[in-house]
C-alpha cells in the first residue's frame, strides 16, 4: 500500500503503534471476587479490596492468568515462566488505592505478532511487544451534577490486558484493520468480549510522523479511543496536525492528548509521562508469578482453531477465495453461522461458493438495515441452507429465492413452506415452457423480424418476456436452451 502523504511542501510517512487495553472474560476482578457484569447499579460491584480499604490484600484470580496465557498462545508470543507485579503510582479521584496494580519490566507475556489483510492484497505482520496484566480503575462521572463529580468504582480491579504492538502501521486504514483482526482474535479465544461501546476494548494511540526516509519523528498519545471510527478520525487529524506544525518550522511535543468526537480534534490532556514518572516498584503484597510449562501446554491444548488457520482452511477445503475466507472468518458468528449451515445440509458440501455469496451479499444486507448482528438473524443458518438447496436442486429461480428469502427473514419462515403456500415451484416442463415461448414468439412479431435480421441482442429481451409470462418460475437455463433452439 502506498502510504504516502503529501504535505504543502514535502512528502510524509505516518508511524503509528497501538497500546489496546483489553478486559479480560471472567466473572470476577483480577484481586478480589467482586463481579463484572457490565451495566449494573453504580458502587454495587465494590468489595473492601477495589475500594483500597486499609489492611485489604489482593488474591489473584486463577482464571484471569489463564486467559492472558491463552492470549498470548493466540498472538503467537512468548510466554514467560515468571512475571512480576507492580505498582505504577499516579493520582486519579477514580483510582482509591493511589497506585494501579500493573507489570512493568517483567510482563506475563513477552513477543508475538498479529497478521493483517490489507485492501490491496497483501499481508503485513504487526509485532506485539508484549501483553501485561493490570487491573483497571474506576470512572468519574462528571454529567451527574453541574457541581459535583461523582465516582463509580464498579470497574475498579477489572482484570485488563495491555497488548502493546511496535511502530509498525502506516495509515488509519491499517490501524482499524489490526483492531478489528486483534478483536477477531480475542472474540475466537473467548478472552474478552471486545465490546467497544461497554469499554470492554479501548485503544491509546500513538502517532508521529517523518520524511521520507528520514528516523521516526516525536510522538503524541491519544487516549482511550473507544471505537473503530474514532482511531481513524484521531489518526489522521493529528498526522494532519503534526505535519502542518512541522512544515511551519515548528516542533513537536511529546503530549498526551484527547480525542474529542464532536469537534473531530485532538486536545492536550497533559505532558506525556515517562516510566520513571509513574515510579514503577514491585507490589510488596504480591509474589512474583511462577509458571510451569505443564500448566503452559495444558492451556495450549485448549487453544481453538484461530481466525488464520479458520481462513486457510476455508480456502483450501471449500475452495473459497481469499476475499470471502476472509469475510466468512472476520466474526466468530459468521463463521459459525457458516459452518452451521455446512452441517445441516450435508448436500451442500460442492456449493459453498453459493452459500457465501448468501451470506456477504443478501443476509448482510439485510442485518444491516436493521442494525443487527448475525447472531440475531431472523433467518436461521438451517433455513438458509434449505433455502440454498432448492436454488441448487432446481426447485425455484435464484430470483424467486430472493422474494422467498425476504418472507423468511421478515416472519422467520420455512422456505419449503412458503413455496407450497404461493406455488412458486420452478417449472421445469419443457412443453410447458415451449408453449409460453411459442405464445410470446407470436406476440413480439417485429422484434422477432429484427432478430432474424441480425439484431442478435434482442435475445435478451425473449429471454426476459418468457419469465415475465411465466410469473418468474421458468427455470432460465431451460429456457435460454429452447429459445436458441426456436430462434435459431
């Protein structure tokens, strides 16, 4: 991909690395046994440990170290035998303890790589630094009072995992599309729910810009971006912003910024920190975490088939292209969904070609009209699949499954129910068919003359009266070989 961006007086490459706080699936926090569920009454998922109650001592939770295992095992990385956790000092109204418990120079999870499909074609590995475990604050809620503000610590000690990637996306394009593969990721692990709008993913965004050619430029990090549209909208306004300073002789300063949705800008929050800022020591209530390889191995084994081997599978076991592999695999659901319909119809096992093309073109369509995701159709996968099969056993038209199609997503119908009940079986007969030919032969005289003159495109306009007449249930390959055979 070209990634090129031009300037008023020079040539511009954008470096941009994603840190992606992830809260982990679990029904308790990562210290104490406080449930997450999201949504619930403020101040009600508080225990003496998330609310830093003098002479509380954290446990950590089991779960939440197997599920950050797991998702390194997911990311390809390294995971380390033994991890330390810290505590990062700073101050929030939010934050009771003082101190957020995080790791620093010993992470659980070391090295690993996630690899994007760009629009192009092409492939690119973005390398993950690391994944650490840290547990996350409360939330200040400023819109309650015109002179207060109140908190709520329901969040305060949710397990989270920061996933660090290296410098290595060039555009907004390339940024949303690692989101959207990383969340991909997690959703098939079943390690976070990656529900942007609940906070469930938030993304901080680093950003600079360079010449061509020339060492990477000072970074600006934009904070707790909370959906795809809103990293895009940050990234290139500041990428526009940093370069129109730069070309004006200006500098840049190592801030850390807001993004405001409305005004679609980035706003200085504060001066960015450095770790020694946070001064980063080893939590004196925590052991250093030792894992075994056994434990390690144990998890790998419940590792599920992954959203890259899911795709190579697709493209070399039901011969799909790379580009619907893609679509099919992009969503746990629509995968499943996929494969639901495979299963239930076992006919269908040489036309998945078709049964993609139903899914990304007329079930998409449809679900986005409505807002919905696949999970919620009205069309289950079993039905579709029946739907499918009559398309292919030359029962009805591929155009009368379209109108069938449509009764059976707006009342959750049986399509073999609906072609009895409207008798939108395809006819097949060919002297049934010949006899709608002849008769439309004989009321089109003129353009027959024209046809029989050289006008061979009028074909199409036969072609189109037989169907007509027969209220769309000729079968067209049928009726496209007697045609020629009259016509010609």
């Amino acid at each position: 991909m070209n990634n090129i961006i031009k300037g008023k007086k020079f040539n511009w490459e954008l470096v941009v690395g994603i840190e992606v706080h992830a809260q982990i699936s679990s029904n308790s926090k990562l210290f104490s046994s406080s449930p997450t569920k999201f949504g619930s009454t403020p101040n009600s998922q508080v225990s003496l440990v998330d609310a830093a109650m003098p002479g509380m001592l954290p446990v950590i939770n089991e779960f939440c170290i197997t599920q950050a295992i797991k998702t390194g095992l997911g990311l390809k990385a390294k995971i380390n035998n033994k991890s330390i956790f810290d505590r990062k000092n700073y101050f929030y109204a939010d934050l009771p303890q003082g101190y957020q418990i995080s790791q620093y120079k010993h992470p659980i999870v070391g090295e690993g790589k996630v690899e994007i499909d760009l629009p192009d074609g092409q492939s690119k590995k973005i390398r993950i630094i690391r994944l650490h475990l840290e547990q996350d604050a409360g939330k200040s809620l400023h819109d309650q009072s015109p002179n207060k503000t109140y908190v709520d610590l329901n969040r305060s000690g949710i397990a989270l995992m920061e996933i660090v990637s290296e410098p290595d996306l060039s555009s907004a394009e390339e940024a949303a599309i690692y989101i959207n593969k990383l969340r991909t990721i997690l959703r098939y692990l079943n390690t976070c729910d990656g529900n942007m709008q609940e906070g469930s993913l938030r993304a901080d965004v680093n950003i600079s810009v360079k010449k061509t050619g020339e060492k990477n430029g000072t970074r600006c990090e934009v904070k707790n971006l909370n959906s795809i549209k809103f990293i895009k909208q940050a990234i290139n306004y500041e990428a526009k912003r940093q370069i129109d300073i730069l070309e004006d002789g200006g500098n840049i300063e190592q801030n850390t910024l807001l993004f405001d949705s409305k005004l679609g800008i980035t706003k200085m929050m504060r001066n960015k920190e450095e770790a020694h800022d946070y001064r980063y020591f080893p939590d004196p209530d925590l052991l250093p975490l030792e894992i075994e390889d056994k434990f390690i191995s144990d998890i790998k084994n419940t590792i599920p088939e992954l959203p890259d081997e899911k795709k190579q599978r697709y493209i070399d076991q039901y011969k799909l292209t790379k580009y619907d592999s893609s679509i099919l695999i992009s969503e746990k659901d629509t995968s499943e969904y996929f494969e639901k319909i495979l299963i239930s119809n076992q006919e269908l096992k040489n036309h998945t070609k078709i049964i993609s093309n139903w899914i990304i073109s007329e079930l998409f369509a449809y679900l986005k009209k409505d807002d919905k995701q696949i999970k919620q159709s009205p069309v289950s996968p079993e039905n579709l699949g029946k739907l499918i099969l009559l398309i292919v056993n030359n029962t009805i038209s591929g155009k009368i499954a379209k109108e069938v199609f449509e009764e059976m997503y707006v009342n959750k119908s049986d399509p073999q129910s609906i072609i009895e009940n409207q008798n939108l079986t395809q006819v097949t007969d060919t002297k049934e068919i010949n006899k709608i030919i002849e008769k439309v032969l004989q009321n089109n005289q003129d353009k027959l003359s024209e046809y029989k003159n050289g006008k061979n495109k009028l074909f199409g306009f036969f072609v189109g009266q037989v169907m007509k007449n027969s209220n769309g249930k000729a079968n067209p390959k049928i009726v496209n070989e007697l045609l020629k055979e009259k016509l010609n």
